[in-house]
C-alpha cells in the first residue's frame, strides 16, 4: 500500500487559521449582544415600545444564529484536525507494516540459509552448523544427536526398554552443554553424558542405572558424566540402579574437566 499523500501540516495549519476566524466572530457577537438584545424604547408611547420590542428579538435571534455558527465552526476545525491526525496515524501504520514486511522477508531469508547450510552437514558429517541434537527415543536406547559445529547442546540418550542400557547423551560442539545419558532398563547401566563444547559448555550427566527385582539381582551401573573442556563442569555420574532383593548398581563416575583443570595448575 502506497503512503498517503496528504500533508497533515497543511490541514492543521487549516484548522489552526480557521478557529481563529472563530475566535473573532465569537468576539463580535459577544461585543454586539448587549446593545442589540437590550434595546431602550425611544418614548413611553405604545409605538416606541413596538419597535424596541422588535428590535430586541431581531438581535437575541441574531445570536442564537451566531452561537449555532460558532458550534457549527467549531466543529468543522474539530473534523480538520481528527483528519490531520488519522492521516499521520495512517502514514506512520503504512510505515510500520514496510518495516515489518521487511524485516519477515530478512529472517525468512536467513532462516532459509541457515536451513540449507544444516541440512548439507548433517548430510556430510551428522551434525548441523547451529542448533540442538535430536533426543533419543524413550524405550528404545537410542543416542542423543550431536549439537550443532559451532553451537547447540547435545540430545538426551532415550531410556533402555527391559535388559538394555540407556543411550549415551549427545556431544555439543564449539558452545553448548553436553546431552543427558538415558536411564538404563531393567537391571542395565545408564547411558553416559555427553561431552561439553570446546570452548564453553559443561558434560551431560550420567543415566540412571535401571532397578531390579530379581532375587540376587545386582542393579545397573550410573552412567558416566560427560568431560568438559575450557571453560565448564563435568557432567555427574549417574545413580546405580536399586535392586530390593539383590546388589545395587555402582553410581557413575562424574565427568573430567580437562584443560580448564590444566590451565588452574
């Protein structure tokens, strides 16, 4: 939609003159009312009388007709600057919806790149440039997706289903936090965390170690917590599984902080 050509200056500057022409019949009329509203008869006869009578009406008719051309003014100034301000409220929303217009088609352009970029590593090296690995699947096992190269956190490793371990967090890149290891099923271990980013992110924690029932039954072992590189934490080792009639599982070991323990020495 084009802009509106209207200068709302104008209509203002309009309205403006016109309310001081106005002010000026408001002024005469006022100054008018007394000596033509009032009028003295010229004698104490019944003709003089008339006639001033007459007179009197003539000039109180006279300014009912100029309060209603001072209402009737007024509100023509009133319309003329309501227009001057829908005409600016119109301009500035054209303007706003270019704006927007704008900046959707930028980030749909963007987002497209940013898709087709993903999508060719994901395909050549099974991982994106930016964004968060996929989840496993709960029940089946199934590792957590890789962050993207330069930033995204690791998936979570989906939960074992009866006898399997749970699947092992996914990997973060250059930023981004290592993915959460899986529970582990029925008397299997849990999955191990991720790997925090190399430069910022801490190690996923390790998957619970599934409980079991079985008489003697030894639950399954914590997953271990994912390392960590410059600046971040360790993932935890995750909690062996319980076993009521049997051995619990052994916990996970808490994942190493490689060069940012290096670079404390």
């Amino acid at each position: 939609m084009s802009f509106v050509t209207a200068v709302p200056q104008t209509l203002e500057s309009a309205a403006t003159d016109l309310a001081g022409i106005g002010s000026a019949l408001n002024d005469a009329s006022a100054a008018a009312a007394a000596p033509t509203t009032g009028i003295l008869a010229a004698g104490a006869d019944e003709v003089s009388a008339w006639v001033a009578t007459l007179l009197s009406a003539h000039g109180q008719a006279w300014q009912a007709m100029s309060r209603d051309a001072v209402w009737l003014h007024q509100q023509f100034v009133d319309v003329l600057n309501g227009s001057a301000f829908k005409y600016v409220s119109t301009e500035l929303e054209n303007a706003e919806q270019q704006l927007a217009n704008a900046g959707q088609w930028l980030e749909n352009t963007g987002q497209n790149a940013l898709n087709t970029a993903n999508a060719d590593s994901v395909f050549l090296f099974g991982r994106p440039i930016i964004g968060n690995g996929a989840n496993g699947a709960a029940g089946t096992g199934q590792n957590g997706g890789d962050g993207g190269w330069l930033w995204g956190n690791g998936g979570n490793g989906g939960s074992g289903a009866a006898g399997q371990a749970g699947g092992n967090g996914g990997d973060a890149g250059l930023i981004g936090n290592g993915g959460a290891g899986g529970a582990g099923g029925t008397g299997a271990a849990g999955g191990a965390g991720g790997t925090g980013g190399w430069l910022i992110g801490n190690g996923g924690a390790g998957g619970i170690g599934g409980a079991t029932n079985v008489a003697n039954g030894t639950g399954g072992a914590g997953g271990a917590g994912g390392r960590a590189y410059l600046f971040g934490w360790g993932g935890a080792g995750g909690a062996g599984g319980a076993a009521s009639l049997g051995t619990g599982g052994v916990g996970g070991v808490g994942g190493e902080q490689r060069l940012n323990l290096w670079l404390l020495r």
